[in-house]
C-alpha cells in the first residue's frame, strides 16, 4: 500500500524552502506558515487573542 502524501504542510517563517522541497520530492502540498511566537502580532492586552486568532487561520486554511 502506498503512503497517501500530504495535502498540506504547516511550516516555521524560518524553514528552509529548499529543505521542504528535498524532503517533500515530487510532492506539492499546500504551505502555510504559522509564526507561533508571534513575531507579528501587536503588543497590547489583545496579543494572545490575535496570536490565537492567526494560528487558527493557518490551521484552517490547511484543512479547507
């Protein structure tokens, strides 16, 4: 039985492309980043709730 590949990968803003693209092969997945550290989300008392709110968009972008 052959493995069914990926449809979509969830990547870190610092993952190589070039490695993706190695270890993917002749696969081509959807790519979503997701910043979990938040490195653009605004300070304030609304940081974790738009951080919360960007890592939710990703996921969802992934399975949709």
């Amino acid at each position: 039985m052959r493995a069914t590949p990926p449809a979509c990968i969830l990547l870190k803003p610092e993952t190589s492309d070039a490695l993706v693209d190695t270890v993917l092969r002749d696969h081509s997945p959807r790519r979503i980043t997701l910043d979990v550290l938040g490195r653009d989300v605004s300070g304030g008392t609304s940081a974790y709730h738009q951080l919360l709110e960007l890592l939710i968009d990703g996921f969802a972008t992934c399975v949709n």
